[in-house]
C-alpha cells in the first residue's frame, strides 16, 4: 500500500517534473510569513505587478490607467463581476490553460471565479503551509466532511492519490453519524478532518454522548472552515478528540485567506497571497482600529481574472498585536458566513454551505434566499427569470435536504442586503 512518506515524495516529485512551482510557491509563503519586512517588500512589488497587468490588460480595469494608489481603484463584489463578466477576464483566459471554479455563493450570489494555472499552485501551497502549521503533513490520511456532488466528486484513484476520504454530509442522522464513528475508531490512519463547523458540532455531540475519548481515536488535527467555529464545538473537539483544533477562513475563489491560532484563536493573514483592507460598513473609507470592518481583498495572485479590492460580504476586526508571538497581520474575529441555521422536517441542523453547494447546478438564479417559516414551511425567494431553470429540479433538490414540508417558491427583482451591507442567505424564523 502506499504510505504516507510515499505519497509525500511522490507528490513533490511530481511537482518537480511539471517544474517545482507548488515547491517554490511553498518556499515563498514560507518566508514572507516568517520575516514581514521580506513581506512587505514583496507584496509591494507584487501589487505594483499586478495593478500594471490588470490596467493594461483586463478591460474592467483600463479605464483607471491614471491610478495613483490602490484606493483609486474601486470596491468590486460578486454581483459587478457577473454583471461584467468578460470585462474581468484577461487573455490568460482565452489559452485553456485556466481553471473554472464554483463558489458556494454565500453572500447570495453564486458564480464562477477563473484562476491560471500559477494560481492554482499558489493555492495548494497556501493550503500544505497552514495546514502544516495545524499539524497535518502531505501524504496524511485525512476525511473531508462536506456535500459531494458530480460537480466535486474526486474519482478514486484522485481520493487514492490524495490519501482522503470523502464524507458526504447531506445526512448526518444518527446511524451515519455511528458509521463515521466506527470508521474513525477502526481506521488508525486517519490523522485529520476537514469540514463545516456544523458538521462537527453534530459529531462531536454524538461522540461525547458515545462516551468516546482521545485514546480511542488517531486524530492529529481538526480544521474547520466555511462557517464560524463556536467556542463550544471546539471545546467539545478537543475533549473527544484531544488534539489541534483551528479554523481557517478561506473562500473558493480566492484561496486561504487566513487560519486561527490553536492556542489563541486569533486569525493570521496570508500576506503572502493577499492585500487586506477593513473598510467601514457603509462607507468604503477604513475601519478604525477595533472597528467591525468589511473585508475588501486584492488577489495578488490570479492574472486570469484580477480581483482588486474584492469585497466576499464577510465582516472582521483587526487585532493590534499577535498573542502568540507570530508576526502576522492578525484579526480579532471574522464574522463572515454566519448565516442562521436552517432545519429539516425532522430537526436535524442543516448547514448554510449546504445551500450554496445545492445552488451551484443553477447559475442563472442571481440571489437567493431560504426563509424557513416554521418546521415544515419553506419559502425560497429567488432573482431569476423563471424560463431560466428548472423549477422541477430544484424542488426536487430541496425536498432530498429538508425533508417533508411544504416549499412555496418567490420571484423578486432583487433580494435587498442588510443596513450593514451583508446579506442574509438563510433565515430561520422557528425558536429552537
């Protein structure tokens, strides 16, 4: 069987024989996360590379050819690059040698980012580095929690290669949750998993209800990601598990944008890969120090398709100094993607990325929102043309996620955002 030593020299002689650049990327981020002086002097050159190509090359940016400093460029969002669409993309997009990816569409939105290739290798050693940094080494035996589809199914000999176990979790009723158990208990392999924070509040509460503790299990780390981390899921994790527990903030179309400290819960930046700014709520002047501030990105990265002062819909607030010692750029908290849970017909929690993942089979829906009335009244509130999807089709999806209730669907122009610029995907108007 190939082991995990085997997989690690496999995969980085692999990456020699395509030219070593996931290595040189790795070596990169390394060092620039390691000296912030080093830092600072390459993101500097990075932007000044970037803001040049984007302003000669990408048609949405050619009208700010006289731009002076970054803030001469303006905010952008989901909804000004679909509106826009081609204007964003570079010539890099027309060679083939580029790569579509889906985004959940968390802020309502759902839409396709395209990344060149060196972003793609950027992406996987931002990925190998923090991961390490939470104590998960390549070629380690690892469980991915989330919604699997035909669209990010891996084949196996991929899940092979990649020594990963996918673990779908449309349905974590009670006797899936006992398969997961048994299969973490009997595979000694299994050294991280990786998923939705609402995934492993469910399993922990199981496991500790098991009466399950650390020595029965292998795990090394659990890196939690795509919603908010409570404090009290990751105390549970810890007691049942007793290893590393982070949580990482990250986005599909931009890469690992930040992952938490173990011992400190703060979030350190990749500055390596991405220029932040917290900007106010309702302005887009800066967020004073400790300010709830919106989070506006520059990718210093994707030359297919330039996302400058790039605005997910997520909220943070930034941290003077670092606990632990690391000098990063830190924030305090992120409070993106932490829309209200939903529930099925039965009770069972259903997670907000479930949502976005079961939109992606429908781009021509603009925004969306899921409003559930009571324990068995759905109301899906959509900004679509209705000639424009299959209503059959996302009827029957919904039901397979909530179960027996009743679904009215709502055709609105436009779903407004909250006074503070986000919006709400999911809203649960049931007491739990």
């Amino acid at each position: 069987m190939l082991g995990e030593i085997s997989r690690k020299s496999a995969f980085w002689v692999l990456d020699a024989c395509k030219g070593g650049n996931v290595r040189r990327h790795y070596q990169d981020i390394e060092k620039q996360l390691n000296d912030m002086a080093y830092c600072k002097q390459q993101v500097n050159k990075n932007m000044r590379k970037l803001l040049h190509f984007a302003v000669n090359e990408v048609e949405a940016y050619k009208p700010y050819q006289g731009y002076k400093k970054l803030s001469d460029f303006p905010v952008i969002n989901k909804n000004i690059i679909k509106e826009n669409y081609e204007a964003f993309q570079s010539d890099l997009c027309r060679t083939g040698n580029t790569i579509s990816l889906h985004t959940s569409g968390s802020t309502g939105t759902p839409f396709a980012i395209i990344q060149d290739r060196n972003k793609r290798d950027r992406v996987n050693a931002e990925m190998m580095y923090f991961w390490k940094k939470a104590g998960y080494e390549i070629g380690m035996k690892y469980v991915f929690f989330r919604i699997w589809t035909e669209t990010n199914q891996k084949s196996r000999l991929t899940a092979f290669a990649r020594n990963l176990v996918m673990e779908d979790v449309l349905r974590l009723d009670e006797s899936n949750l006992e398969r997961i158990r048994k299969r973490l208990k009997q595979d000694k392999k299994i050294r991280m998993l990786l998923g939705y924070a609402s995934t492993f509040e469910n399993l922990a509460s199981y496991l500790l209800k098991c009466g399950d503790t650390p020595d029965m299990f292998h795990i090394r780390c659990v890196i939690s990601g795509a919603e908010a981390l409570m404090e009290s899921t990751r105390e549970k994790l810890v007691k049942v598990f007793g290893c590393t527990v982070v949580s990482l903030y990250s986005n599909q179309e931009n890469g690992m944008l930040a992952q938490a400290c173990a011992c400190h819960r703060e979030f350190h930046w990749n500055s390596s890969s991405f220029y932040l700014e917290l900007l106010k709520l309702n302005s887009d002047e800066k967020a004073e120090p400790g300010e709830l501030g919106r989070v506006v990105i520059t990718d210093l990265f994707n030359y297919a398709m330039p996302m400058i002062r790039y605005d997910p819909g997520d909220l943070a607030v930034r941290k003077q100094t670092s606990d632990c010692g690391w000098n990063t750029i830190c924030l305090e908290r992120i409070e993106g993607r932490k829309a209200d849970i939903t529930y099925t017909a039965e009770g069972e929690p259903i997670s907000p990325s479930t949502w976005g993942v079961l939109f992606w089979e429908f781009p021509d829906i603009k925004q969306y929102q899921i409003i559930q009335e009571s324990r068995t009244e759905y109301v899906i509130r959509m900004n679509v043309e209705k000639d424009r999807y299959d209503e059959a089709k996302l009827y029957t999806l919904v039901k397979n996620v909530v179960g027996d209730v009743k679904i009215q669907f709502e055709y609105v122009d436009e779903i407004p955002v909250l006074s503070s610029g986000k919006f709400k995907r999911s809203i649960c108007k049931i007491q739990q």
